[in-house]
C-alpha cells in the first residue's frame, strides 16, 4: 500500500465522517464533563491524601 492510496482512503473516511456527526445518541456531553470531572476531583483528593508531608 502506498503513501498516496492510503492518504486517499484517509481523505475518503474523514469526508464521510462528517454526514455522521460523530456522536453517538447515549453520550451526553454534561454528564460526559461531570463524570470526568469526578473522577479528577478524586485523583486529587487521593493524591493530596498520599502527599502528606507538605
């Protein structure tokens, strides 16, 4: 496979991509940012918990 059809297949795949959207119905994006949210606020709370010393 060469460098130019795999860049047309790339090209090809990324223009029908678009007609999509991308997202999926289920995904909520507040509830998607309020999850990763969580999880940070609790990798902070874990590592502060672990680094006592300061």
């Amino acid at each position: 496979m060469s460098f130019h059809s795999t860049a047309a297949q790339l090209a090809t795949l990324a223009a029908e991509g678009g007609e999509h959207g991308g997202n999926h119905e289920s995904l909520d994006p507040l509830v998607t940012g309020g999850a990763a949210f969580v999880i940070l606020m609790l990798l902070l709370w874990i590592t502060t918990r672990f680094n006592r010393d300061r």
